[in-house]
C-alpha cells in the first residue's frame, strides 16, 4: 500500500540548490574563515592545518568566496525567470511574493503578540516573516561580505583605486558581517528550523521540499485555505521520501548542523584568547 | 656596425637620455614608482595610481587616518636617542607592547626590526628612514607585498582602537563603519536570541496544548 500523501510541497528543486550551494559554500568558508580569525590560537591553527596551514586556507576561503558571488550573481536573472511580468508589477506582491509587505509587518507584530499569549497565531501565508527576513538577510549579508572580500582578495591591487587604508576598514566590516551571519545561522537558524517542539530534531523540509500538511495547517493556514480555495491542495500533496532518502538528509544535514555548533562552541571558549584592539 | 647606424643610435642616445642628466629624480611620481610596471600601469591615466596629495597622505575628504600628533623622536636618526633607560639588550615589547598586537606581529610573526630595520632605530618621519611615507611602500612594504604602492602604504598596520573614543577624529571612516557594523550585530542578536528562546517556549506550550486536546 503506498504510503498516505501527507506532505505539502513548498520548496521547487531548483529552491533545494540554491539552499544546497548555499549552505556548502557557506560552511566552507565559515572553518577557512574562522580558522583564518583564529590562527593566533592553537585551535585555529589545527584548523587552518587540515587546509594546509593559513595559506591553503586562505586560498580556499577566496575561492570559495568568489565561487559565492558568481552563484550571487546568477541568482539575479534567477530572479528576473521567477517574476510573473504578465502581472508586473503587482506580481511583485502576490501570495508567492518573497517581497516585503504590509501583511508581513502584520504578521510580525501578530508573531510577537502570539508568543505573549495575546492573540492567536497570525494565518500566514507560504512565506513567514522570519523566512523572508532569512532570504534578505543573505542579500544584504552577502554584499557587505562580498565587497570587503574583493577589496581584501588582492590588496596590492585594491590600493591602487582607493587609499590602502580602506582596507583597515573592509576587513573589520569583513569580520563583524561574518560574526553576525554565523552567530545568526549556528543559534537562530538552526534553532527556528530545527530545534522548535514541532519541528525536534530535524526538518528536512529544505531537503525534501515539503512539509507535514498537519504542521502547515497551523504555521501557514492563509497558504493552505487558499491552495483549497483554488482546489489545488490535491495536487500539491505528496507522501513522504522512501527511508533511504530521509536516512540521508538527517545524516548529511545533522553533519552540517554539527559543524555549525562547532566552530560556534569553539570560536566561543576560544574567543577570550583572541587579541582584537 | 654601419655609420648610419652610428649616428641613428647616437641621435637616440640623446633624444631618449639627455632629461636625465643633471635632473634629480625627485619628483612625487618618481618618488612614488615601485621601480617595475605592472599590468594596470599600461593603461592610460594610469598616472592616478602614483599620484599623492601634500604630505603624502591621501585623507579623502577627512575620514582617513591623521596624525593629530607626531613626537619629535620619530624625526630622528636614532629614535630612542633620548630614552634614558634605553639599551639595545631590551626587547621592543617591554615598552611597545600593543605595537605587537596587530596582524602582522600575531599572526606572521613578524618581528619588529624587519620593518624598523635595525640598530639604531630611526624614526619613521626622518628623512632617510626606509619607513618614511615617501620610500616606505618600496623598501618596506614590498618586501613582502610585491607591487606595494603608496596608497598600499596608507594602510594602518598599527591600528587603532577602533571602538575608542579617540578613533572618531584620529581615523573617522575606520570608528564610524565600524560602530555601525557592531549596531547592526548587536541589534540582530538582541533581538533574535531572546525572541528564539521565547518563540521555542510558546511552541511548546501549543504542542502541549494541541496534543491535550487530540486525547
């Protein structure tokens, strides 16, 4: 008997990429980086050891690094395929939308009210607030990173169109981007998409793209009652992967999540051996 | 050899050389060349690269680094000429300590005199000194940074502080984007880490609550 269809979809393949490409690249350049950060303690340099020593890890951080802005930037003609231009520019802020919008703030205010016990849980829609938020968030993340990382790539160069001095200022911009994208992920990433009493011990939601239609009928019930109002729910249900293939998303995605905690365990109790100023 | 060519090469040898001689090779430009072209230095306006502002120091508009005060030592052939308690046995830490702390000592391990050269110590603005900003990019910097310009030069290796309040004249751009940064961290994990913990516990609480009301 084949299994009951009780999973919504929500993420295309194409979404599970670009997550996929992220996540990788990230992590990678999270222990070069840290390693990098951390080579004045004995810590980092075991680090920057599996690497090679600072300047293997430094060469794969800048790889790396560039490898994250060219995907940056064939997301922006993703971007362009994505649009719906027949409805242009009123698309923009359809139910799909990734765009910021007055139900957003709405529903932000709803979420907060929420978790005082105020109100009930704001019906939201396929994207959340906080989802939206971790979309731009590597945007804006991203092209603070990515500037201060080309104008360290090559610093010789860098000086020749703007005072050498920058180059004090783009590497402490470069850190703190860094700190705050890592300390974000390995806590409040991990913790929202992960850890939450609904979704313990891991949702592999962005592996397999969908999520439980029980789960989503709470945390998404404007989504769901409009996929049934349009009587596209059916269609839109799916039974769960084969076991193998949940096997493997815990497995992979559990090493990433440790790794994460890792560096985040490390760089904590290594931090006081750290010379800043 | 022809005598044409005699003559071709002689009408050369004078056309291309004779600025050189009785020229001092003194000007900001020449003063200012690593000594070999690079790529970009082919390019036209290229000129800009080399190009420096009084004083050496290229400020933009202000937000760079300034000396607000330079001691009188760093003009002299010998630095340390009137520390009382100087000898040359004495490690540079005991009174330079945070001058270690930066990239270059922490992570490189590079050592004092390879920059300040050795004894007797000059200071950084006196005239021969390899550290003085006019030569400093080429008999410093490019020692290990091949194709270190002046701009390159500008680059603070003894930083400062940047959080401290000092920093907001002495190097603008540097307090400033940094402030900024440290407000946009702080501000997302002020409000993200208690709020997660507060979204985890009310999550709980509706899972309680959803699967009492399932029995």
């Amino acid at each position: 008997m084949p299994e009951q269809r009780t999973r919504l979809k929500r993420f295309t393949p194409v979404h599970r990429l670009w997550h996929l490409t992220l996540m990788l690249l990230f992590m990678l350049l999270s222990v070069t980086g840290v390693a990098w950060m951390f080579y004045e303690t004995q810590w980092g340099r075991e680090l920057a050891g599996l690497f090679g020593g600072y300047q293997g890890a430094l060469e794969v951080h800048k790889i790396g690094g560039l490898v994250l802005l060219a995907a940056l930037l064939l997301h922006i003609p993703y971007l362009f395929y994505c649009i719906d231009w027949k409805k242009f520019p009123g698309s923009l802020l359809n139910a799909n939308s990734l765009v910021f919008q007055w139900e957003d703030i709405k529903g932000f205010f709803g979420h907060i009210g929420w978790v005082f016990g105020l109100n009930d849980l704001p019906k939201y829609e396929r994207w959340g607030w906080w989802a939206k938020f971790d979309y731009w968030a590597v945007w804006w993340g991203l092209t603070i990173v990515g500037v201060t990382g080309l104008m360290l790539y090559d610093p010789v160069l860098t000086s020749d169109y703007m005072p050498g001095w920058m180059l004090n200022v783009a590497l402490w911009v470069h850190r703190i981007e860094a700190v705050l994208a890592m300390g974000h992920i390995f806590t409040v990433h991990f913790t929202v998409e992960h850890w939450r009493p609904g979704n313990f011990p891991f949702n592999a939601g962005m592996f397999d793209g969908t999520m439980p239609l029980e789960e989503a009928r709470h945390d998404h019930a404007a989504w769901v009652a409009r996929l049934e109002g349009e009587g596209r729910l059916d269609a839109a249900l799916v039974a769960p992967p084969p076991v193998p293939l949940r096997i493997l998303y815990f497995v992979f995605g559990y090493s990433i999540i440790l790794l994460g905690i890792y560096l985040l365990v490390f760089a904590v109790t290594n931090a006081a051996l750290l010379t800043l100023f | 050899m022809s005598v044409g060519h005699t003559i071709i090469s002689l009408l050369g040898a004078l056309l291309m050389a004779s600025p050189v001689f009785g020229q001092a090779m003194n000007t900001p430009e020449d003063l200012a060349a690593t000594g070999f072209f690079r790529d970009q230095d082919t390019l036209p306006g290229s000129f800009r690269f080399y190009q420096q502002l009084p004083g050496g120091e290229e400020r933009l508009w202000g937000i760079g680094p300034s000396h607000p005060k330079i001691r009188r030592s760093s003009f002299k052939l010998d630095a340390h000429e009137d520390v009382a308690d100087f000898s040359q046995q004495v490690r540079c830490q005991k009174c330079h300590e945070p001058q270690t702390k930066d990239l270059h000592g922490l992570r490189m391990d590079i050592s004092c005199v390879q920059c300040h050269r050795n004894q007797p110590v000059s200071g950084v603005f006196q005239y021969y000194s390899p550290l003085n900003p006019i030569r400093r990019h080429a008999y410093v910097c490019a020692k290990c940074h091949e194709g270190a310009s002046p701009s390159f030069a500008s680059y603070m290796v003894h930083e400062p502080n940047p959080i401290a309040s000092e920093t907001r004249s002495t190097f603008p751009a540097f307090y400033y984007a940094v402030w900024f940064m440290l407000i946009l961290a702080g501000g997302v994990f002020v409000f993200f880490l208690p709020y997660t913990v507060l979204w985890w516990l009310r999550d709980l609480i509706a899972k309680f609550k959803r699967s009492a009301g399932h029995a």
